[in-house]
C-alpha cells in the first residue's frame, strides 16, 4: 500500500482534469508565453524596440528640438547669446519659421544662463510702437510675457533671467523672472501704431538692450531681413544631434527621466558623447520620417472636432490650447504627448496661458468647401465678407503643407493683409473682397492673388482683435473654394 504522503505528492506532482469524461494532464501554467504557434513580427527585435523608442522620442521632444531651431539661425546670420535679431521689414520667405506672419517685424534672440543671469531691458510703449511676445524655455513654455498685457504692462523695464536653482540677491529695480531652463529665448513683435510707420518699428525695436548681468556690453543687433534664417526642424537623424544637445546642458524633470532612459538605449546620454551605434542610426532616421508623418496626417485630420470653429464648415482653430489654457499639456496623471507634439509641430512661441477672447486667433483652413483637401497646382479663392467684426485687421498667409513656412516665389509674397494691402486690394461690389491663391494670378486679380510656385497649400487666416460676433460664432466665413 502506498503511503499518503507518496500519494499527495503525486498529486502535486500530476494535476489531474476532467474534460469529457477523459482525464487529461496539465503540462503548461496558465500563463507565461505567447498562445500557440505565436511567431515575432519583425527578426530584429533589437531593431524594432530602437524603431519603437526613437519615434516616441520625436513626439515627445517636439516642443524643445523646435525651439532649439533657432540656435541654428541665430548662427546662420551670424548671431550668438544675446544677440537681438531686429527684422527692419515683415518677414519673406527667406524666414524659414513654423507659420510665421509677415505684417509685423519680428525681435528675437536666445541666451545662455548657465553662465550667469542675463538682463533684457524692454522699452517702454510709445505713441510709435510697442512691444507683444513671449521669453520661453528650452520646452517652449512661456516664462515671460511682455508687452502691454505682459510682465511690464507697457511700460518697459530691466527684466532680469535668472538660472536654475539662482539664490543670489537681485539688485533693486529689476524684475526678477525665474528660468527652469538654462537656454532662453524669446521671439517679441514691434507693433506699429496707425500713425507709425514699419521705420518706426523698427527704430523702436533697437532700443531693447540684452546683455549679462556681470558683463553689461552694448547689444549688437543683425538684421536678417534679406538673410536666409531657417530655424525648421530637420527630420533626419539631425533631430536626435539636437535633443543630445539640448539635454546635455538641461536639467531633467522627473517626469522625463522615463525617456531619458529610453534614448540611452540609443547612445544619447547627458555627459557622454552622442554615439548612437549605426542599428541605432537606422531606426533614428526612419522613426523621425515617420513621425512627420504622423503629425502632417493629425494636422489635417484630427479626431479632436471642438476644433472645428463653425459647424458644417472646414476651419479649424488654429490655436488649441491644453485644458487648462495653457500650452504644457501635463496633466495630474498624464502628458499628452501627442497632442503637444501637434501643437509645436506647426508653430512656435505660445503665450503662457489662452485667454477666452486673444488679441489674435488663428484658423485652418483644413479643406475646401466641399470637404476635399487642397492640391498643389490648383487655384482657389476666399471672400473676406464686408465689414468682419475685426478691430484691427486680418491676413491670410498660405504656407508650404510641407513645411509649415512660408512658400519661396519670385513675387516674395506669403501673404495678404487688410493692414497692409487694404488700399490696394479690389473690393466686390458688395464691400467683400476676394482673395486668389494658386500657380497664376486670375486675369485682372494680380492685387488679389498670393502665389502658391506649385505646393500644396495651407491657408492660415488670422483675426487681429475679433469683437464679440466673432467669438460667439454668430459672424461665419465662407470655406475656401476650387476655382474652377
């Protein structure tokens, strides 16, 4: 007789089951490993977990890699830290930037704090110009606003940056602004007043002064107006030489030290030599390529439809804030990578937080009136309806879909404003005015027509100071139409 304990043992041993009506042996935990016959997708798994982790990297380095853009320009005219950048002109297409404007001048510059606090003396609103925009950090968040809504109310003053965990005394009459970051920049518009002319604008820009503070030296200004100023990302393996560069020098939030981890994988570590193995290379350039893609596809086709801005029309709210207004998208419990990397995809320098009627609102034109995308090579129109419940003025700008910048022609001409180009644009008889885009001007529209040289289009009107019938929507627009 076997004794129980021989017996038990067997059973822990053996687990036996009832399955119709025969008694079958369990060979297998329950889990453990892949179901049966389960095979992996790709042979290189080494390969695809590089892939994997590298095109997460694009999207979540969107915001940072696109302002560091502008190191690279600021170099390429010339310039270095505190350098101011004073465009004597509106911008052309030798401004290679994400959806820049070309009504107004642009001021900009960067800085390194790493080697001590930085003074950015901003003057005061006159009856001529005044100053609007943003000082951000190295993740393009808004630290700063200036202007007459900002920091300085208009009325000017030495606004001292100060590093990272910086605890000396700051002297009297300054105003201290704290930068999480090490590298500064900061984009400003002068804004001309009705009787001021683009001159004046510009005189006024050069009496803004950048310099360190233990080092006050004159501020040497360029002016790239008739320069080649790219600051675009490039979607190669650039792209990681960048977020190398970048975080280098930075410190990293806790809550990005997951990534941190990840680009390690692929020899991008702070304090060593960016050497990505050529496996490594590989995956960067094809992840990179297909994140541009990625981002072009949730541009034109976001599931987002709060965006739409009028119902059964096709504009789209070109400046889509997180849910707190702001522009971080870091929420208790998550960063909407994503949609951060939409946002910074198109655009750059975003106020720190979107009140709910801006100075100035974008909006896409995402499709044509009958829900078609736009082509290269066609020509379409937009009518401005009479009297808009505008303030100031509007402009429509058509950029490269490709590039999100400005689109190089022989006419130089990005753009057409009621600021700048009202006197000279024709009017319908009904007071509305008619805009043309495309390879040719329409017989007897040249004053009307902003040239497309064969890309695809992307439409970009702006509203600058939209009264109550715009921001409750009961004003409407008309869709961009084919010219048939």
């Amino acid at each position: 007789m076997k004794s129980p304990l021989f017996v038990k043992s067997c059973q822990v041993a053996l687990v036996l089951s009832l399955s119709s009506g025969h008694v079958v042996a369990q060979t297998d935990p329950a889990g453990g490993k892949p179901a049966p016959g389960s095979k992996p997708s790709v042979t290189d798994l080494d390969y695809q977990v590089k892939y994997q982790r590298a095109f997460e990297a694009v999207l979540w380095s969107m915001p940072a890699v696109a302002i560091y853009g502008f190191t690279h320009a600021t170099a390429g005219v010339g310039g270095g830290n505190n350098t101011v950048l004073a465009f004597s002109k509106p911008a052309t297409p030798k401004a290679e930037l994400l959806t820049a404007n070309n009504v107004t001048p642009y001021l900009s510059s960067l800085t390194d704090l790493s080697k001590g606090p930085v003074v950015v003396e901003v003057p005061e609103a006159t009856d001529k110009a005044s100053l609007y925009g943003q000082i951000v950090d190295h993740w393009q968040l808004s630290i700063a606003d200036v202007g007459p809504s900002g920091i300085d109310k208009g009325k000017g003053g030495k606004i001292l940056l100060t590093p990272p965990g910086y605890a000396k005394q700051v002297p009297s009459g300054y105003i201290e602004v704290k930068s999480p970051s090490y590298r500064v920049y900061f984009a400003f518009r002068s804004i001309k007043s009705e009787t001021a002319t683009t001159a004046d604008a510009y005189a006024y820009a050069k009496t803004l002064k950048m310099y360190y503070l233990d080092d006050p030296k004159e501020t040497q200004f360029i002016d790239p107006s008739d320069m080649r100023y790219s600051s675009l990302p490039h979607y190669d393996e650039r792209w990681f030489e960048d977020v190398h560069a970048i975080f280098s020098l930075e410190d990293v939030k806790e809550h990005d030290k997951l990534m941190m981890g990840m680009l390690a994988s692929l020899g991008i570590e702070k304090g060593k030599p960016y050497n990505p193995d050529e496996k490594s290379r590989k995956a960067m350039r094809q992840a990179v390529t297909d994140a541009y893609f990625y981002m072009q596809k949730r541009i034109l086709h976001s599931a987002d439809t709060s965006r739409t801005w009028w119902k059964g029309k096709h504009w789209g709210n070109g400046m889509f804030a997180d849910i707190n207004s702001g522009f971080s998208f870091i929420y208790d419990d998550l960063i909407d990578i994503d949609t951060r990397a939409e946002r910074y995809f198109v655009g750059t320098y975003y106020p720190q937080k979107l009140g709910p009627q801006p100075a100035t609102q974008y909006l896409f034109a995402l499709a044509d009136a009958d829900g078609n995308e736009l082509e290269a090579g066609k020509t379409y129109s937009f009518t401005m309806p009479a009297n808009p419940p505008i303030e100031q003025f509007w402009s429509l700008i058509i950029y490269d879909l490709e590039t999100w910048a400005f689109i190089y022609t022989p006419e130089n001409l990005p753009g057409l404003s009621s600021a700048n180009d009202g006197e000279t644009m024709q009017k319908n008889k009904d007071g509305s005015t008619t805009l043309y885009f495309g390879p040719k001007a329409p017989k007897g529209q040249e004053s009307n027509w902003i040239p497309t040289g064969g890309k695809k289009p992307f439409p970009v009107l702006r509203v600058y100071g939209g009264t109550e019938k715009f921001w409750d929507k009961s004003w409407t627009m008309p869709d961009v139409e084919l010219v048939k």
